[in-house]
C-alpha cells in the first residue's frame, strides 16, 4: 500500500486533521491538543472500551462510538463535544462515585487522581444518584502495594499492563456486572501470589488511589507513568 | 456420498416405515420427558411386544411437538394427538389401537384449533414427526439433499444468491439479513474461516433453540454446513449452553453419524470441502449469547464483549472471519435451499420473511412452541394460537423480546409481529419469547423483573451497563415498595436514557427498553405507585415474610 | 438595601468547613456589612430563624436530629448550600455506612472505651442507618465540595449569593480539595 493511501483526511469538530488509518480519534484528538475525558484507555496498553467516557458523535452513525476503539476513516465527521455528550460523560462520571466508597479527603491519591480530575473537568460538584456504599476490601498483604477496592474503578488497565508489558498475568476480573471486581491470581492474597513479579506497573498506571505504595499518606501518591512509552518501543524494536 | 446414496438410503428408510401401520410417536424432548414420557414410551413398546403388535405398530421417540404445557404428548399415525399421558394409559391406548376403536376419548387433544392449524412449519416440520437421534430418518425426510445439491451443483456465490432473496433475517434476535451476512465473511480475507452456532438461548423463558436442538439436530448441521461452504470455512463450533444436556446428547450423536456418512469432515460428498464441527459449552451467562462475548469464550477468554467494529464477519474467532448466526436462522437454510429463496420470500411480510418460533408463556391457554408466518397479529397470538386469558381475567400486554425488549397493552394488540413492527412500539422480535400477561401483573413489577435480571447478567464491564443497572433496579425497587417521590422516576428516566445509548454491548442497550415501554404505555401505573403509593394489580408494597 | 439574612448549620462534621469560613478572615467585616448571622455555632441564637436568605450546611445527615434540623433549615431558607464534602458527599461520616448501626456503638461504646463501657440511650441523638448527603433529604442549591473548601472559595460563593448571583462553584473547588 502507497503511504498516501495509508494517510486519512476527515475532520474534528469542524476543522480538518489527517492521520494514518490505524489511529484512532482518540490519538488523533490527542496530538492535537483536543480533550476527550477517558479512564480505561492509556497509552501504551491495548483498548478495551470500557469506561465510555471517550464517547463521540460521528455524522452518519446513530450510535455515539468510543473513540478510544474507533479507528478514523476518510472524509469522518467527528464532535467531541456536545451538550448531549457532557450529560452523558458527567452521568457516568457521577455512577462510578456512587459505586464504591470515595473519600478524597483520606485518599493517598487526593490531588493526583484522574476520577477526581475529571469530576472537576466536567464541572460535577455533586453527585446525584443516590450512592450505595458498599462494603469493600483492602489487601494490604503484599510487602510493597495496598489495592484497596473501594476506590478501584474497574478500568482494566493493572490487568492489561500486568499481562500484556510485565507479561505476569497476575490480575484478572472476576465476578459479574456491580459484583465485578479485580483479583490476583486466583482470588488469593495479593502477597501470596506466585505470578507477581512486585514490579509496581499495576500500582503507576492505575488511574484512581485503588493501588498505591504502602507508606504513602492522604495525598502523597503520585503516578509515574513514563515506563509505558519506553517499553512499548522496546518491545516494538524487539519484535522488528 | 453421493446424490444417489443418499437416495438410497432414505428410501430404504422409508420403506422400512411404511412396513409398519400404525406409528406411535412419543415426545422425547425436555418437556414431555419431564412428564415422565421416556416411562410411557417403554411401557408402550414392552406393550406393543407383549401384544405381539410389533409388525403393524411401531413405537419411536421423537422430538417436540408444541403443546408442552400438555405433554406427556404421544401421536398416532401423525392424525391423533393424546395430551397428559402417564404410563398408565398405554393399556388404554393400546386395547384401543389392537381392537381398532376410536380413540380413547379422556386422553385426546383436538388439532383442529387454531393452536394448531394456525401454524405454519418449516423450522420445526420435523420436530414431533421424525426420531431426532436417527440420521435415516432425517435423510428420508429429504435431509442434507439441500446440503449435496449446494456441494455438487451451486458456486458459493450461488447459495449465498439463494438466501439473500429469501430475505431470511438472522432469529437471534437483531435480525440481521442473514444473506448480507454471509456475503460479508465470504468477502473477507483470512488465513482461516470459521462458522459458528449461537445455541446460547439466555433469554428467560425461551427454548425454542433448545426445542429444534433436541427435535432436529441434523436440520442445523445441514445449516451450519451449506453456510461454512458458501463462506469459504472449514471449521465450526457449537456454543450451546450447559444446562442443555438433551440437546448436547443429540447434536453429540448427530455429528457422529453425519461424519460415519461423511457428511462432516474432509472430502464431503466426493468434493473438496472440508468441514468440522465442535460443540462448546457455555457456563450459562446470558451476556455470552452476544457474538463477541461468545467467541472470546470460545478462545478461553472471560466472556465479556468487546466493542464493534470489527465485526466478527471481519475479526471474529482468532482475529479470523467467522459467521455466526442463531440456531433458527440455520435451521431456515435447507428448506430454503431445497425450496428456493423465493418460496421463502413469498412466506412473511416485506421485511420479515419466513416464519419465526415463538414460545408462548404466562397468562394463556395453551403455552408451548409455535411457528407462525411473520406478519400474524398479536391478537392471533394471543387469543386464537393462545387460547386467550385463561380464568375469565382480562388481558393486560404481551411482552416480546426478553430482557431486551418490551412489554405491549392492549392497543397494539391488531399489530402484525414482524421486526419493524415490534421496535417502532418499542419492543423487539428478540429470540422469540413471548409472555402474556393478565390485569393481575403490576407492569413496575415486571420492568423490575427484567431490570433484575439484566443487572445480575450485565458482565460488569463497562460503567453505564454495570452501575446504571444497579441504579435502575433500586429505584424500581423503591417504587414497588410504595416509597417513590416523584423525583425517582425523573431519575429513572434519565438512566435509561444513558445507559441505552453509552453502553458498550446489546445487553446495556438494551436494558431499559422493559422500564421505556412500561413508562410509554402504561405510565398511569407508575404514578399511582409514587403519587397515591397504590399498585392497582395489587403486586406491590405488601412486605413478603417468609 | 436591607441587610441580608445568613446562617451556618453544623451537622455531622468535623466542623473544618466552620473553621475555613472563619479563615475568611478580615474579609468577614466585608461579609457583615451586607449579611448578618443570625444563626449558627459561631454565634449565640438558640433557634434557627425564619426567613433566612443563604444558609451554608457543613456536615452529613447521620441522626434523627439532623435530620429534624435540616428539614426545619430547608423550610425556613432561601438559598441552601451544601458546604464541604461531609454535606456534599458524606464524606468520613460515611465511612460507617458499610456496618450496621449496631456495628458502630459497639465500637465506639464498648471496644474502643477503657472507662465505663456501654451504649448510651439518652443525650445522644439515634443514629439513622446510614449517613448521607443532604441533598438526599431536601432540596439543596448550591454545592461546595471540598474538605474543607478554602476560605477563597467560601467567600467567593457567599459574596456571589448575597449578590444574588449564582456562583461558578466548579472552577473553584472539587471533592476532597
Ligand atoms: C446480551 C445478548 C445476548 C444474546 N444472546 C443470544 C442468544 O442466546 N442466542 C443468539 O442466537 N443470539 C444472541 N444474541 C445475538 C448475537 O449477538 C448475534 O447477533 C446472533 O447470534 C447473530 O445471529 P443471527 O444473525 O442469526 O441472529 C445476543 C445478543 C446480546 C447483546
Ligand atoms: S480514588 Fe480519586 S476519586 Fe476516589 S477517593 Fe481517591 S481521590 Fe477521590
Ligand atoms: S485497581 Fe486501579 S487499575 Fe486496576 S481496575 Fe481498579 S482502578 Fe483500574
Ligand atoms: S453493556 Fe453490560 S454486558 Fe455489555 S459490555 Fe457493558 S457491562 Fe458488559
Ligand atoms: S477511554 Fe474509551 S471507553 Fe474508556
């Protein structure tokens, strides 16, 4: 295929972009400074959408696509944003609050946390479905990292870069629809797992304080992300 | 095998049919056999042996005959239909039959009711008649002829030609032009290609899969077959759920005799065509019976859907194209290709052709299977093939669709079903469940029931589906305790619009379409449970102690 | 113009969002010259008053007392805010909500008590089961996250309501801030 074909034209909220076929709207917006709210997606992992959050409206469909799985097509309409699109991104912002027990005024990741980031971004000042509190576990038996599942939003992302850059395989999901929870090897402490390799990348590309380093206090966990990149193009040159 | 010895081996079958007179057929399917059938027909056949009948009278189990609510069913020469036969009745049955009197009249159900003489069968024309786990008897009922002709005489473009103009619309429950389907993973390039079975069948309520499974397995390989061979594929799996053992059974023997004839496997019928086919078993999730979910448990994956495009016809099972379509929708293919896709096209309305298998449940007379040309009314549904509301109650909705789809009142009750029909008032054709309900059935409570269902279902991945659900079923619950404010329903309202159109897969989508067609016909309900805390079916508010 | 009528109500809370109001500091003097308080901790009125304009709630509803007093405020109030995420959320308060009331006086009467352990049944307003955000039980019309929200932000937002404008909270502050 000639690189022309390979390169498609189309357009964002009225302004026209190209980027090669196998982008998807998400990259392209990305790049180009445009922002579209997301919590499962991440760079470097693969894309599972998820969290719905990256919905978009393009013309000529009826259904709003996950831009985070959508790949650009020629000639595209694109909106990234619309009223319709704001209510529906604060609704689901606002279900995850009600799902577990958040309290960022005690939680390690107050001030870092992409939840919070963007119940701000999407101007959420309270929630209004009622929330279920639901009574939910921390493990804290591994010797460096706590999951504590009432801040966990079930983005996916631990078991991805677990699996498919640390290659260990130690989570997984288990259980169905609000039961649903992450799990290390076969729901067994985390610190007695054989598979995790206490590389901490499940802890770093975590979106919310669900995982975090022991000794951290209220606030004090930060994520450092820039190994993903880094190992993505390792493995890219390794595999030619 | 050849045209020739196929022929063969259905008029050996035959003749050896016609040797006997007479012909008890006994239901063997789930239904009847939980009515003790499998008892009646071996106290039949020991009765027939004592009596020394054993050369006029042949006794054979077969598949479902419909009327399940009535079973143990056992026919006689395919003109008397006996309803609730226990063992006991074969000395009965059988002094009637040596002393050639009428039937015994206590046990006999009428067959010239609308029940059953508004049928029409093409899917289940063999189910009752032929004995399901005997390949002869499929052949001599012009099996897997459908399946030699496409090999030996028609291109794979040709069959794919034939079903298109059939109009035939996949029976899972989207409705999909099945034709356009398959031209699709014909086109695409692949190292392999796949055909796969959705026997998966999660809606509550419906067997109707399980039905044609257990009655006529061959009929859905000779599908599977045709289908593989038009799209370029040498390998299929049967995903079919668990708790469908009967029918695991059957299709278990059916493919081991359509391989020892060489109807599966390599060089089918002398040609290049290669075809297997596996059975998978599924754990009994519903969100498994979507496509995506169900090929990532295929590969050994958590069944969770992923999102589309690609499509399946594109990047199915293994990253490959794969077809996949519903029992039904393959048990259509020989008839259409015996008969032509225009034989079919005339069956139907514009847009929904054929025939469609409904498993009618709840306030009705007869509940059971029926297969009933598209474009029929509801109020044929319910008050002829049903029999009406049983007990002089009035009847109050029908609701088609499952889980996904919605409950209908009275006033659509002059509608044709077909799948335009049912969505533009808000249901859906679904699988094939239908269940009706009279004035005692409180409409919140139903939504509730099927909201329960959809939240225990929802597989938990994405956000809208996993919580919204949750969400949605508190607030019914509230109003069925009575203790809504009028805010709740705002609420309500609000979360079916999100969750229909941000969820990832068909089961969120459609999710609140049971509370959406409630809301839409019979909101009065609603309001008397929150403004006047009043359930006028008398379901709701009363605490439950046990 | 005739001053303006403003209270503050202390619920289930730490009463941090009190203490950030006073945090305003010298602008407080500026906040007198057009309100005044007619009800609150910080002052000596017994029972809330009618007609009041704004009133800023801190704190969950956790007891049967709170839940009479919010209901009271709602009625005798204009303009309700929900201050702080204890009100906004149920924050820490809520962190109980996962154990049965029963769960939570064993623990705070008997486990976690040296002197004279055991339930107290008078003085002590009955815990509901759960405590919950305010805006569960009445109408609220302006929210202010935060625990506590600065004393910028609560100035900023009384300023704009006894303006009688409505104020941009979300650009100010957020959960947990
Ligand atoms: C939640 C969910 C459950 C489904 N369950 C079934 C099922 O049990 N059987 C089935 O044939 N199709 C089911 N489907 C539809 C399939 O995804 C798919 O559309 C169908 O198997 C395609 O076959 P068809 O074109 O022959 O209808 C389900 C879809 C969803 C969203
Ligand atoms: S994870 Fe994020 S949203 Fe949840 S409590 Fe912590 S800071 Fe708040
Ligand atoms: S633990 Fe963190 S990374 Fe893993 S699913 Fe939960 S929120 Fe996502
Ligand atoms: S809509 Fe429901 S069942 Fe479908 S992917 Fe989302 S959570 Fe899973
Ligand atoms: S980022 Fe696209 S669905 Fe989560």
């Amino acid at each position: 295929m000639t690189a022309s074909a390979n390169v498609k034209t189309f357009q964002i909220n009225g302004r026209d972009y190209s980027a090669r076929a196998e982008e998807t709207i998400l990259e392209v917006a990305r790049q180009n400074g445009i922002f579209i709210p997301r919590l499962c997606e991440l760079e470097g992992l693969s894309t599972v959408g998820a969290c719905r959050l990256c919905l978009v409206e393009v013309k000529g469909s009826n259904r709003l696509l996950a831009s985070c799985v959508t790949r650009v097509e020629e000639g595209m309409e694109v909106t990234t944003n619309s009223e319709r699109l704001e209510r529906y991104r604060r609704g689901i912002v606002e279900l995850l609050f009600t799902e577990r027990n958040h309290v960022c005024s005690v939680c390690v990741s107050n001030g870092h946390c992409e939840l919070q980031f963007l119940s701000q971004k999407l101007d959420i000042t309270h929630i209004h479905y009622p929330y279920r509190f639901p009574k939910a576990e921390v493990d804290a038996s591994h010797g460096r990292f706590v999951i504590d599942h009432n801040r966990c939003i079930l983005c996916n992302r631990c078991v991805r870069v677990c699996d498919e850059i640390e290659g260990a395989h130690t989570w997984d999901v288990m259980g169905r629809g609000i039961d649903a929870r992450v799990i290390t090897d076969l729901n067994q402490p985390w610190g007695t797992s054989d598979t995790c390799t206490s590389c901490g990348k499940c802890v770093h590309v975590c979106p919310t304080g669900a995982l975090f380093e022991k000794g951290r206090s209220v606030a004090e966990m930060e994520k450092r992300r820039n190994f993903l990149p880094y190992l993505q193009l390792m493995r890219g040159d390794q595999n030619g | 095998m050849t045209r020739e010895e196929l022929e063969q081996i259905a008029n050996t079958e035959r003749q050896s049919q016609a040797s006997t007179a007479q012909k008890l057929n006994v239901c063997v399917a789930a239904g009847c056999l939980s009515c003790q059938s499998q008892t009646v027909k071996e106290v039949l056949e020991k009765g027939v042996a004592r009596r020394g009948l054993g050369e006029r009278c042949a006794v054979k189990g077969v598949g479902c005959m419909g009327l399940c609510s009535e079973g143990a069913l056992v026919s006689v020469d395919q003109n008397i239909l006996y309803k609730r036969v226990l063992p006991a009745d074969a000395t009965d049955m059988l002094d009637a039959l040596e002393a050639g009197r009428p039937p015994v009249e206590r046990l006999v159900c009428p067959t010239n009711t609308p029940f059953f003489q508004r049928q029409k069968k093409i899917v289940l024309e063999n189910s009752g008649v032929i004995d399901p786990e005997r390949i002869e008897e499929y052949i001599a009922a012009c099996g897997y002829t459908a399946l030699v002709e496409a090999l030996t005489e028609l291109t794979p473009a040709e069959v794919i030609e034939q079903v298109t103009r059939s109009g035939l619309r996949g029976r899972g429950g989207a409705g999909y032009p099945t034709g356009l389907k398959w031209s699709t993973v014909a086109k695409a390039v692949g190292t392999q290609k796949f055909v796969i079975c959705n026997a998966d069948e999660g809606d509550p309520g419906a067997f109707m899969d399980r039905s044609v499974l257990e009655s006529d397995p061959h009929r859905v390989l000779e599908g599977m077959l045709i289908a593989a061979y038009a799209v370029g594929a040498s390998e299929g799996y049967i995903y079919v759920r668990a708790e469908y053992p009967l029918a695991i059974k059957r299709l278990k023997i059916a493919i081991r005799q359509a391989e020892k004839l060489g109807l599966l496997g390599s060089n089918i019928c002398g040609t290049r065509f290669n075809f297997r086919v596996d059975l998978r078993l599924g754990a009994g999730a519903f969100v498994c019976g979507e496509e995506t979910a169900l090929i990532a448990s295929i590969e050994g994956k958590r069944g969770a859907p992923r999102p589309r495009p690609p499509y399946p016809a594109m990047e199915g099972l293994l990253g490959e194209p794969t077809l996949i379509n519903n029992v039904e929708t393959f048990a259509n293919i020989p008839p259409i290709l015996r008969n032509g896709g225009e034989w079919f096209a005339a069956i139907g309305t514009e847009k929904s052709k054929g025939t469609k298998v409904f498993a009618l449940a709840g306030r009705v007379q007869n509940t059971g299977l029926v297969e009933v040309p598209m474009g029929i009314t509801l109020r044929e549904m319910v008050f002829q093939i049903g029999g009406g509301v049983p007990d002089g109650k009035n009847f109050k909705a029908v609701q088609t669709g499952g889980p996904s789809g919605g409950c209908l009142p009275a006033e659509c009750l002059d509608m044709p079903v077909d799948y335009e029909s049912l969505a533009r008032a808000g249901s859906i054709m679904g699988s094939g469940g239908m269940i009706i309900m009279d004035e005692t059935s409180c409409m919140v409570d139903v939504a509730k029931y099927f909201m329960d269902f959809c939240m225990t279902e929802s597989c938990g991945k994405c956000v809208p589906c996993r919580v919204g659900t949750y969400q949605m079923h508190r607030l019914l619950e509230t109003i069925t305790q009575l203790q809504a404010a009028p805010k709740d329903l705002a609420l309500l309202e609000e979360l079916c619009d999100l969750v229909k159109h941000t969820s990832l897969c068909g089961l969120g989508q459609s999710a609140p379409n049971p509370v959406l067609s409630t809301l839409r016909y019979f909101a009065e309900e609603y309001k008397a449970h929150i403004e006047r805390n009043q359930c006028v079916a008398g379901v709701c508010g009363q605490e439950v102690h046990v | 113009m005739a001053k303006k009528r403003m209270a503050t109500v202390w619920l289930d809370g730490c009463s941090g969002c009190h203490m950030s109001f006073l945090d305003i500091d010298e602008r407080l003097l500026t906040l007198a010259e057009i309100a005044d308080l007619v009800y609150s901790p910080l002052v000596d009125a017994k029972v809330f008053p009618e007609n009041v304009d704004v009133t800023l709630v801190e704190g969950a509803v956790s007891s049967e007392e709170d839940l009479h007093k919010i209901q009271m405020v709602r009625e005798r109030t204009t303009v309700l805010v929900s201050l702080g995420d204890c009100a906004v959320t149920a924050n820490v308060p809520g962190m109980r909500n996962p154990f049965s009331t029963k769960a939570v006086y064993e623990r705070a009467y008997r486990e976690n008590v040296t002197l004279n352990p055991g339930v107290p049944n008078e003085g002590v307003p009955r815990l509901l089961p759960q405590a919950r955000p305010i805006h569960e039980f009445v109408t609220v019309d302006v929210f202010v996250p935060g625990c506590p929200p600065s004393a910028d932000t609560i100035f900023y937002v009384v300023s704009e309501l006894l303006a009688g404008r409505t104020p941009q909270v979300g650009s100010h502050t957020r959960f947990g801030a």
